[in-house]
C-alpha cells in the first residue's frame, strides 16, 4: 500500500510539470523515475490496447465476416467478369456492388462496371472500382490509380467464388486466433517502444536547446524529466484514439505534445538554476 500511494503520489505531482516538484528530480535517482515509467507506461499501454480490442472486438469481426460472405453469395450465376490484355469485360452492362456493414452503417466496398469512368459524382466512393481499363483505389482521401497488367487473365464467375467463400469460413476460427495473440502481444509492445523512443528523442532535442544556456544540464536528466512529464501527451493519445479511431493526425499531435511537455518539464526541472543564471 506505501508502494502504491508513493506511485500515485507522484503520479499527480508529475502529471503537470511545475517547479515545486520538479527541481527534486534533480537529486532523485534516475532508477527511481525508470521504475516509476515502466509501471505508468505498461499501464497505458494496457488501456489503449483495451480500447484497440474494443475497436476490433470478436463480435465486430464475426459481423464483418458474415457480412462479406453474405454479399458475396449473392454474386448472379449467370454473370462473368474477365480481365484479359488490360481490358475488363463483362457479359451484362450494368455495375455490380459489394456492400458490407461497419458499426451498424453501410459501407462501399467494390464497385465494377466496364463503361463508368468513376467520375465525382459517385457518393460515396467504392473502396475499391474496377473500371473498364484500371482499378481504383479509395481511402481515407487518398486516391491511387493502376491500369491493368496487360499479362492478366482473371475470369470472376459465381463457381470461383464459391470456393473463396469457403476458404474464408474454414480459414476464419484461426485467422481470429492468431490476430488476437498478435494484436495482444504487438499493440501495447509498439505503444511502449513508441512513447518511449519519442520521450528520448525529444529529451535529445530539448537537451540540445537548453544546453546553451543551462551549463550543467545532463541529457539523462532530460530524458528522467520527460518520463514524469509526457503523462499528460500520451493520455491524450488514448483519448483521441477513443473518440477519432480513424483519424491520421493523431501521430503528428501526439509527437508536437510529447516534445512541448518535455521541453516545460526540463525547464521546470532546472528552474532554480536558470533563475541564478539570470539574477547574475
């Protein structure tokens, strides 16, 4: 119970870097404060991977899963695709759609028609269009365009499909295994490995700008002060993971905060002695 009140103790005093508590890391042992981030760091890097299990949770998985096979049974008999010398053909001019369900709402995934360019007017956008002479590919705004290999020969008939549609059900029960031991296993290792690569990398930076007019400042103590002073950072990572799962900044964000709270907690760590250096 002392361990845990001493980590909470400090936890609370670390989280906003000020210079009542801070200038005392200056004499606090650097072993300390490492034991004291691995605790806090494994911690958060448990909770996020809780809220990425939640995002890909079994039921959203099996969702996905049936959803697909479902649409793709309902592929017509009678209707045959061939991509043949860089031209896709098809023996009805009308378009074929693949929809699948994602948090409840319809989701564009395939698209192929042999005369629609693909053109703007389209809302929402398939993720993926097979045109008449190229494929298209549509995420998160990035668009990329890819002309067929002249050196293709894919026929896409219901027959072929149908043993696809079975890999996927036999395969399915150990693809779910082995992603939830790999995600279990990655997710908080790659969150750990980040945070912490990111908190030395920019102790080294702030190291390297506050060197010139702190004489004594020591890159170890600039990495000690980031450790108690990036909980703030990383909080917010999980939070806006919560909130915007999908979102692509949150990686800049994240790095723009963990460097701005290193640099404040160094600072506030040798506060004493910048105000020294300008009282003489």
């Amino acid at each position: 119970m002392k361990k845990v009140k001493h980590i909470l103790t400090t936890f609370i005093h670390s989280v906003i870097p000020q210079d009542v508590y801070y200038p005392k890391l200056l004499h606090t042992r650097f072993l300390f404060s490492l034991k004291y981030y691995v605790f806090i760091i494994t911690l958060l890097a448990l909770t996020f991977t809780g809220l990425v299990f939640c995002q890909f949770s079994p039921l959203k998985m099996i969702s996905y899963k049936n959803s697909i096979v479902n649409s793709l049974s309902a592929f017509p008999e009678e209707v045959k695709i061939t991509i043949k010398n860089g031209v896709l053909e098809s023996n009805q001019n009308k378009p074929l759609f693949l929809w699948i369900y994602h948090n409840k709402q319809p989701l564009f995934v395939f698209m192929i028609h042999t005369t629609d360019t693909l053109s703007n007017s389209h809302i929402p956008l398939p993720i993926v269009f097979l045109g008449a002479d190229k494929v298209q590919i549509s995420y998160r705004g990035h668009i990329i365009v890819r002309s067929y290999d002249s050196s293709w020969n894919v026929a896409i008939t219901k027959e072929r499909i149908l043993p696809f549609i079975s890999s996927i059900s036999s395969s399915f029960p150990p693809f779910m295994f082995f992603f939830y031991l790999f995600m279990l296993i990655l997710v908080p290792l790659a969150f750990i490995l980040s945070s912490t690569f990111f908190i030395f990398l920019s102790s080294l930076l702030v190291f390297t700008l506050l060197r010139t007019f702190i004489p004594h400042i020591h890159i170890k103590k600039c990495f000690q002060a980031g450790m108690h002073g990036t909980h703030i950072p990383l909080l917010v990572i999980i939070l806006l993971y919560s909130l915007f799962p999908t979102a692509s900044n949150i990686f800049v964000i994240a790095t723009a905060l963990i460097f701005v709270f290193s640099l404040v907690s160094t600072y506030e760590m040798y506060s004493k002695e910048v105000a020294q250096i300008k009282g003489r």
